[in-house]
C-alpha cells in the first residue's frame, strides 16, 4: 500500500492521532525533522517549524532509501 492507495480522510484522522517524534540528531535547535509511523506502514515526515502544513508521506522502503540518500551525500544539491 502507498499513501496515494488511501482515502485521504482516512490519512487525516491518522494524523490527528499519531505520535511525532522530533530527529535525535536536531539538538534542540530549529532545523528539526518529526516523524510519524501510521497504520498500513505509512511514514510521516515533517518540518518542526511548519507543523500545520501537510506532511510528506512515504511508505516503509521509501522513507528507508530517502534516508539512506541523506546519509550517502545523495541528494545535496550541486
């Protein structure tokens, strides 16, 4: 299942509900990450500074190749 299989109030009410959790690698400061794990292995990304704007939505392996893009240097821009 992908994000884009679900009825989109279906996502809203797993949002209300879900448990973010701020990156361990953001310190404290303001450029900080949250993640969600919803229901059918839905992954919930999003920016702690902007909160009411929608999240970005990843199943399991998505969310594990973006961050392994992150973590090989793979998506900076040049």
């Amino acid at each position: 299942m992908t994000p884009n299989d679900v009825d989109r109030s279906w996502i809203e009410s797993q949002l209300e509900s879900a448990q973010w959790r701020t990156s361990s690698y953001s310190s404290g400061g303001t450029n900080c990450v949250q993640v969600a794990y919803l229901d059918e292995g839905i992954v919930a990304l999003r920016d702690s500074k902007d909160t009411n704007r929608p999240p970005l939505l990843f199943t399991g392996s998505e969310c594990q190749a973006f961050i392994d893009g992150i973590a090989r240097d793979l998506l900076r821009r040049r």
